[in-house]
C-alpha cells in the first residue's frame, strides 16, 4: 500500500488519501465490512481522492495518469476501480471494476503479489 502512495507522491506535487484502513477507524461505509479498507483486517485497499490539488473521478485526466504510472509496477490482478467513470483505458496488471466517481480506488486484495515491481 505504502509503495503505492509513494508512487503517487513520486508523480504529483500533492496527493490526498481518503481511505486506507477501516479496521482502525471502526467505519463501515459503502462496501461494508466485505472492503478491503476492513476485511482481512483491513488495508487492502487505497482510496486516492485529489491528484495536484484537483479532485478526483477515476476518469479525469490526473487519475488518468497516476493509472498509467502505476499499471506497470502493479503485481498482476491488482483490482482498478471507477471503471465506469472513464473511457476506455489500455491496462495490464489491473482489474476494472465498478465503483463511484469521487475517487480512484486501488485494491490489492485479488492481486497475485503485494510488492510492486519498482527500480531501486
């Protein structure tokens, strides 16, 4: 997860975090106790909400480009969300799915591997 934020910190001046893990808040939202903000423990999941001071969709063009930084570095199977918040977008590691347009979700929980595949 924490590779993942560096990422993004690494390719934007700011980046907000909204939601990591839901074990050590106690919020059930959205998902549920299913998330991977809570099951398992809870941290499987990252919800990035502003990119360089601007709000987020995971279809506009700063999602967009943290998509297409992280996609190669990404262990296969990593779960992509707002799928149908954007066009279509070439990817390969990531799994779309389906989630609201206020953010962009990345989830590990599917993902065959936990590190990413970053030069050192």
């Amino acid at each position: 997860m924490l590779q993942t934020i560096e990422v993004a910190l690494a390719n934007f001046n700011t980046v907000g975090v909204s939601d990591i893990n839901r074990r050590c808040t106690g919020q059930i939202e959205g998902a549920g106790s299913a998330s991977s903000h809570y099951a398992n423990g809870g941290g499987h999941a990252v919800d990035f909400y502003l990119l360089n001071g601007r709000p987020l969709t995971g279809g506009d063009p700063e999602s967009l480009n943290l998509i297409r930084a992280l996609d190669p570095v990404m262990p296969p199977n990593t779960d992509l969300g707002q799928v149908g918040c954007r066009g279509s977008v070439a990817v390969t590691n990531f799994l779309p799915f389906d989630d609201t347009c206020d953010h962009l979700h990345i989830d590990f929980r599917q993902a065959q591997g936990t590190a990413l595949k970053l030069s050192t």
